[in-house]
C-alpha cells in the first residue's frame, strides 16, 4: 500500500475519532450559545399577590428573550402577568425598565418592551425556529436565571416533544393552562428562575420558551413549544390579546371507552362534560356525544395528546362564529349548529379590604363555572389575613359576599366603592352576608384597622 493511501486512511480516521466528534460537538454548542446568549434577559418583577388575604408585593426572578428589534421581550405570564413594575437587565449586564404589554394565562405566555431611550448598547434579536422539526433525542440547551443565577447555560435533549398536561394545572394567580398546546420535555436543567428562557437547539434557534420544572424527579423540565408562541405574540403585538372562541365543552381522550361509544379507532372526540349555560348546552350537545367533524372536517381525539389540537380547532375561530357540528349519539348521527362566543377573561379584578382583613376578586363567567356558583353575582374571597376581623369572624377563601349591611352587592364595582364609604366612616361593625357551599350565612366583621405590610424577599419563577 502506498504512502499517499496511508496517509489518507490516517485522515480519515482522526476525522471520525471520538476527540474529533467531542470537539465538533463542542464548537456547535459554544456557536448556539454565542447566537442567543447576547439576546438573554434577566427579569426582575414585582408583582401583586392577594393570596393571603392583604396585598402583599413581591420581587420575583425570571427570564426572557429578546424576540423582536423594537426591543420585545417574550417570557410566561406567571413570571410579569402580575407585574407593578419590572427591571430587566440585558447581556451587558446594564439594567433597564420594561412595559408589559400583554398576556395570555392559557400558554403562558407575556411580552415586555424594553424601555430604551435612555440605552446605549445595542440589542440582540434571536432566532425563532421550528418546534414541529423538532426529534426526540435531539440536542438543547436551556439559558436563564436559575435560582437567580443569571446568565446560566444548561445542556441536555428533547426528551419528548408532545407531553401533555391537564388543564387541572394553574398558575400562581388562578389561571388554567395548558389546555391549548402540548409541551417539549427536555432533561436540560430548567429550575426556578429559567421560567421564560429560551430552549435553543444547536443551530442557535430558539425552539421553546421554558416555563415548568418538577421537584416531583430530577431532569424533567417543560418548555412552550416556539410555533405556540409565535402565534400568541403575533396576536399580542397586534390585538394585545389573544381572542379565543368558547363554546364551553370538555373531552377525554376515546382510547379506552371507544367500545362504548360506536366509534371508530381514528375517528371522533368524547366529550366529557357541558359547562351550564354554554353554547353547547345550548345547542342540545350533551356529554357522551362524539363529535366527529366540524364544518366538515374530520377530528379525532383517541389519545390524550391530541386533545389541544380538538380544543384550538374551536378556540382559533373569531368569536360569534357559526360552526357545525357532526355528532355521534347513540349510534345516530346528527348535525348541529353552535355559536361560539368569546372566551372572555378566566379571572377577576383583585382587590384589598385592608380594613376588614380579607382580599376579593370580580367572578367572571369562568370562576362562576369553576366554582359551581349559581351566577356571578357578588364578589369571591381569595384570602383572608390571620389575625384580622374577617379572620376572627370565620370569613374563608371561597366565600362569595352578596351582602354588605343588608345592601345586595351586584358585583365587584359596587362592592369596591361601598367598602371605601364604610373604610371611610366610623363603622365599627359590618354584616356580610355569604355564599359558602350553597348556603347562606351571616359574619359580623369588629373593625379594628389594619397594619400595611410593604414588599416581601425576592423568589425565584
């Protein structure tokens, strides 16, 4: 064998060595990072919090990444939904304040805008990929603020790309999520304070935005997969909404009661349960149907993780929608109509009885469902403070108020200016009537005035 063919053997084989792959590696992991980092943003909000019966604010840590060159900043919700004001601090490790402009609870997604006027650096913009490209295996790494430490790379691969959640899961301010997408599960570290991080693949393209961790095992962290949040930020930037149509049914997936119900291995979605006085009710659906197409289109839900795609199907039209449904029941099938109408806001306005020791919030049409209330009528406690009056008077977090002194309270604007006339008076006693469990009751509130608390020690999103 010649010279020049040993030599060329010898080549190639330092070129497929295992140093050689490791070093390749290394420099498509050191190239991703160099791409996104720069784009990084450290959150610093403070947020509202009414859970223990008395507003209470918080600084909270979390993280972001610059999405759009007018300085927007896409991070969760449960990170600056609840923000009073918010300090981010960019690769340059220079501070500067944010806007929230808007959020969407069900994804959990919020966009910020950077307030530059008064920078001098420039701004990063990363890349957006494809989380529908993406493979289980595939490598990642997930960039943010664990447990306040900013700047944090971690590594690891798509443990799989179409986890699913039920939207039993709430935020921190009440909100369900979840309940329109699926989730890319990585074993890269995400902890508290990666919420809002960018999950980069190693082409340096960000492929979902980090929202949960679980102390339940280690190596299971969640991410928003990219193509959902591409299309709630659109919507925020131009909306400042996301609009979703309701028509207020619930489904399981098929996979195990198919034999009950006539229908086919690839074909139909159970529906679960009808929420009162919802389009569907309405419209004469009734748990147990399974609805087969809508406006001629075939749906199926046969696994759990084809639930999502069932739900944006409905939630992706315009509000006032006229849709049609094909329904199997009782081996008939039938057609029929629905109006979809907006989904409107999942929860209330939050307010502080400061005076009286408990915090309440406006019942949208949601809570009222939710809850089992009978309507939306009065306000619902989300708190009550130890060792207040509404405290010592057996007040509890899920009460509804429907009257204050014998006055019936319509809901949460009359309530408001009622309590700052009796805040504002001599009162020193005040009958509440209450809703607890489908029984009215009567609590005298004794006031005596309460202490102000100020802001509490930063946490970790």
């Amino acid at each position: 064998m010649s010279k020049v063919l040993l030599i060329t053997g010898l080549i190639l084989s330092l070129a497929g060595s295992p140093s050689a792959q490791v070093n390749d590696l290394q420099e498509k992991i050191f190239s991703a990072r160099d791409k996104v980092l720069p784009a990084l943003v450290h959150i610093q909000p403070v947020i509202k919090d009414y859970r223990t019966g008395e507003l209470k604010k918080q600084a909270v840590i979390g993280s972001g990444v610059i999405f759009h060159p007018d300085g927007y900043v896409v991070t969760n919700y449960h990170v600056a939904g609840k923000a009073e004001r918010i300090i981010c601090t960019l690769n340059s490790k220079e501070q500067v304040p944010a806007t929230y402009i808007g959020g969407d609870p069900p994804t959990d997604i919020a966009v910020l805008r950077l307030e530059l006027d008064e920078y001098e650096g420039e701004i990063a913009v990363a890349d957006l990929g494809d989380s529908d490209a993406l493979q289980v295996g595939q490598m990642v790494l997930a960039m943010g603020s664990p447990l306040s430490l900013s700047r944090s790379v971690s590594s690891g691969v798509v443990s799989t790309k179409d986890r699913y959640f039920s939207s039993d899961y709430r935020l921190p301010s009440g909100e369900e999520t979840g309940r329109y997408n699926l989730w890319v599960q990585t074993d890269a570290a995400i902890n508290p304070g990666n919420s809002g991080g960018p999950l980069v693949d190693l082409a340096g393209r960000v492929i979902g935005i980090n929202s949960r961790a679980t102390f339940l095992a280690n190596n299971l962290g969640f991410a928003i997969p990219i193509n959902i949040v591409k299309e709630v930020t659109a919507a925020i930037l131009s909306e400042g909404k996301v609009a979703r149509s309701w028509i207020g049914v619930y489904a399981q997936a098929l996979q195990e009661l198919e034999d009950y119900f006539g229908a086919g291995r690839e074909r139909g979605v159970l529906i679960s349960s009808i929420d009162p006085g919802s389009p569907a009710e309405e419209s004469f659906l009734k748990a147990g149907d399974v609805v087969l197409e809508i406006d001629g289109q075939p749906v199926s839900a046969r696994f759990v993780e084809e639930l999502p795609a069932f739900y944006r199907s409905i939630a992706s039209r315009p509000p006032g929608t006229d849709i049609n449904l094909k329904v199997l029941r009782n081996d008939e099938e039938f057609s029929l109509p629905v109006k979809t109408r907006p989904l409107g806001e999942l929860q209330g306005e939050d307010f502080e009885c400061s005076d009286w020791g408990f915090t309440v919030k406006a019942i949208t049409r949601h809570m009222q469902i939710q809850n089992q209330l009978r309507d939306t009528l009065g306000v619902f406690v989300t708190g009550v403070k130890r060792v207040g009056a509404a405290d010592l008077a057996g007040l509890r977090r899920g009460d509804v108020v429907l009257n204050v002194n014998k006055e019936h309270v319509p809901g949460f604007a009359y309530f408001t200016s009622r309590y700052g006339e009796l805040a504002a008076g001599d009162s020193e006693k005040i009958l509440l009537t209450l809703m607890r469990g489908g029984a009215k009751r009567l609590v005298v509130l004794t006031v005596d005035g309460q202490e102000q608390d100020g802001e509490g020690e930063p946490s970790n999103e």
